[in-house]
C-alpha cells in the first residue's frame, strides 16, 4: 500500500534563503525534524508498504502541491500528525482542502493533541476517518491491514453508523529496540540546529537531526500532557540501540543531534553506558538533551560533556517557589541553582531553562 504522512506545523517555520541551500541541494529550514513521521515511516517501509512525507516547513511543497500530487497518486491512506492546539487549526484546514477535491483517500489524525482528544476532534473535523492514540507504530501496520474494517484496531477512534467509536487501548510497548531508526533520508530537507518547539534560534549551521532514546515521563506536572498521553510511565531504548543510532547518523554525516526524549536524565546507569559507547566508538557527533533539575544523575554531566554533550535543557518553569508547588512540578528553586551550576561547571556548552 502507498501512504502519505504530512507533519503539519503552525506558519511559524523559518525557511533560510536559497543561497543557503546545503551541499547536497536540499532547502534548509529551521526547526526541530518531524520525528513523529519518520519513525513511522520506516516502520511501514519494513513492513513492505511504500511511504511518501512531506514536512509543511518544506517551501517547495505547500498544500497544493501536497493535494495535487495526492489526487495524482490516489494513496490508500494519508495520515496528518501535529503536536498541539496551535498546529490544529491547519490539520482541519488541510484535511479539508483534500477531502474536497478527493472523496475517496482515507484521511488519518495523529499525535499527542489529536491522541488526548480523540473524540472532540473526530466530531469537529469530520472528514477525517480515523483518529489514532498513543504510540503510532504498531497501531498503523494494524490500520493499513483493517482500512475498511477497522473495528478490531485498538487505541482507534472512527466513525459508525452516525456514533463515534472508541476502539479500547492497546498495550503500551515497552520493546523501543525492536523498531527501525527513523527515515531521515527521505524528506528533501536539511533542519538547521535551532531550539526546541520551533524557537527561532540558531544554534549551529551543523548537519541537524532528532532521536528519541526514551518516551515518557513520570512526575504529575499539572500543565503538561506529557504523563497522560504516556500513562505515567518512562520506557527507554537501550544503550546499545542509541549508541548504534549515533553511528549511524554520523556515517550518514550528521553533526548535531537534539534528543527529544520527556526526561533524559533519569537513569544513572544507562547514562553512563551511552557516554561510555559514544567514547569507545571515538564519535564525534555532537547532542543535546532535556531533563529535570532534581535529576539523580548529575554525577554523570562531566561524562556527558566529554561525550560531547553540548547541550541541557531544564525544565525550570518558574522563579517562583510557589507557582512551582501550585504546578506541581516537585523541585526547589536550590535545585534549579544547583543543576545549571553543575552542568556548566562540567563544561556543558550551552545550559537553557524552559520558563512558563
């Protein structure tokens, strides 16, 4: 089968000039890799299926030209995935400019706004026949085998007879090693090594990508979906996965690479084992992280740095002692002193605090 993957983002991607086109030929924009979509691509690669994405940061291909080649090409399933509240605006926009000028594509919502409100939004944007929860790789493969009968798919909201259905959840997957590493290759695009979230700042002119080492994170933060849309659990790939990954990625010639992984900082010993194969296989592929000021792990920062760990990112959120008990968020302002002190004493390149 042929399917379609579309990251769609809020216009607030930044595409450099022309001039500044890599070596390879490809548009350079700044913002974070649509990980989401490459992970799942590779996985419907492997399974025997062919896949096309498309990235909306990409200026060579608006809507239109999505929509055109869409209607050229009749895929038997086009999937949109968006993060949040301000992408979902322009995932109803483009659902419905396709299911204009083509009746008969199976449309398909994805990712953590569309998971946590899956029913409101199968309501609000009709033309759209499947909203799919959680963890997207299996639950797809499941998807493509069941299109027209779909009522045995878990974690699936569809349609029938005039009612919104909710298929029950599946499983959480712990086994993070057993899928590919994501399709980096395919989108014509090179992403310039900017922050997070699409913040417009240029950190290095670096051959940029994205890896998710672990999912989840535990602690009940009130402002954050992060512990809904993951049950509360932390599930992590093991250190050789993410070793073998980096290898990878270098051969590939990527220089930078942002994990993007909820809380990295939460088990010391596998830690110590990635710093230790990053240094034993001599990379010298550079890498950032996010995590908790109260990590247990900050022992390990002069090991990370010297693993050429160039940047941590803390979820600070407040100076305030008491916004931060009232968002639940279970640190100290000492905390948030003592993480970004310890992290530049280990050499740590950039230190950053994510402020609410």
């Amino acid at each position: 089968m042929l399917v379609y993957l579309i990251h769609v983002r809020d216009p607030q991607f930044y595409a450099l000039p022309a001039k500044t086109r890599a070596a390879n030929g490809n548009v350079r924009v700044m913002g974070f890799p649509p990980i989401g979509i490459m992970s799942l691509s590779s996985v419907i690669k492997q399974a025997g299926h062919e896949c096309v994405m498309f990235d909306q940061a990409n200026p060579d291909t608006p809507n239109q030209v999505i929509i055109d080649q869409i209607n050229r090409e009749q895929p038997a399933l086009v999937g949109l995935s968006f993060l949040s509240t301000t992408s979902y605006p322009y995932a109803k926009m483009l659902a419905r400019e396709i299911r204009a000028t083509n009746q008969n594509v199976k449309l398909a919502f994805g990712g953590v706004f569309a998971s946590l409100n899956a029913s409101l939004v199968k309501l609000q944007c009709p033309e759209v026949d499947f909203v799919c929860r959680g963890d997207g790789e299996q639950l797809l493969l499941d998807l493509l085998a069941n299109l027209e009968n779909p009522q045995d798919v878990a974690s699936l909201t569809w349609m029938k007879n005039g009612q919104v259905v909710q298929n029950p959840n599946r499983a959480m997957e712990r086994q993070l090693d057993q899928w590919p590493f994501p399709d980096r290759e395919s989108l014509q695009l090179d992403y310039v090594e900017s922050m997070p979230l699409d913040v417009p700042v240029v950190l290095s002119m670096r051959r940029f990508t994205t890896m998710q080492t672990s999912r989840g994170c535990p602690w009940p933060c009130i402002f954050c979906d992060i512990p809904i849309f993951n049950e509360g659990k932390w599930r992590a790939r093991s250190p050789q996965h993410v070793v073998a990954e980096l290898k990878y990625l270098e051969g590939l010639g990527y220089e930078s690479v942002g994990f993007v992984d909820d809380h990295f900082l939460l088990q010391p010993k596998r830690i110590e084992a990635i710093c230790n194969g990053i240094m034993e296989e001599k990379l010298s592929i550079r890498w950032g992280i996010e995590g908790r000021v109260d990590s247990v792990a900050q022992h390990l920062f002069p090991a990370m740095a010297k693993a050429n760990c160039g940047a941590m990112m803390f979820g600070i959120e407040s100076g305030s002692q008491k916004i931060l008990d009232r968002l639940k968020k279970e640190q100290t302002l000492d905390q948030v002193t003592t993480a970004v002190k310890n992290a530049k004493k280990a050499g740590v390149e950039i230190v950053h605090g994510f402020l609410r």
